[in-house]
C-alpha cells in the first residue's frame, strides 16, 4: 500500500514487506562462486554442500554473537552462548531464506550438470 493510500485509508491492512533482499542474492552468488571453483577437484553435489555448508556456518556464527551481544557481551570476554546454542536459537525467516536459497541455487546447479552429463553419454 502507499504512503498516500495509508495516509487516507488508515483502517485497511498493510501489504506485507517482501522477504527477498539483497542479502539472500548475494549468498546465493557466493555459494555459486564457491560451487564453481571447487568443481575441477569434486562433483557438483560435493562442491554445493561445501558451498552451503560454508554459509550456513557463517549464519550460526551471526546467531551466536547476537545471544551474545544480547546478554551483555563485549569484545575481549568469553562469549556467554552454549556450544549449540547458534544452532536452534536465533534464527529468523532472514537468515533461513539467506542459506535456503543458495542451497536451492547450488542443488539446480548440481542437477543440470548432471543432466548435461547423462545426455552426452
């Protein structure tokens, strides 16, 4: 809705904001980047994983510096989040569809190369 129409028709709903940034593009960038330079040593399903894998540690590593931070953490001090603690806290829409959808990339990826494969033989 825009700002004119909320403005003068404050009781309808808002639409909803849409959950696709920028952010979730990147990643899926990053992961297709590693995917790629990793395919002359391993397949594409290996190179993905890697791929995904990578990114997927990066956001629980986010999730526990931001329990941290919520408990009074600063830089210098042990950081006050459980071994797993990144793993099942913290997660939001954001920073599933930010490992979600380079995984979707790196699985299409790995898909049509081996399709590609099979129909050359």
């Amino acid at each position: 809705m825009s700002i004119i129409a909320h403005t003068y028709f404050p009781h309808e709903r808002r639409e909803a904001e849409p959950n696709v940034n920028i952010t979730h593009l990147e990643h899926v960038f990053v992961a297709l980047l590693i995917q790629i330079a990793l395919l002359p040593f391993a397949n594409a399903k290996v190179t993905g994983a890697i791929a995904v894998a990578i990114l997927l540690g990066r956001e629980i590593a986010q999730h526990e510096y931001r329990l941290g931070i919520q408990r009074g953490w600063e830089w210098g001090e042990t950081l006050p989040v459980g071994m797993f603690e990144g793993v099942w806290r913290g997660w939001t829409l954001d920073s599933v569809l930010d490992v979600l959808f380079p995984a979707l990339a790196c699985s299409i990826v790995a898909i049509a190369i081996k399709v590609i494969k099979a129909s050359r033989l």
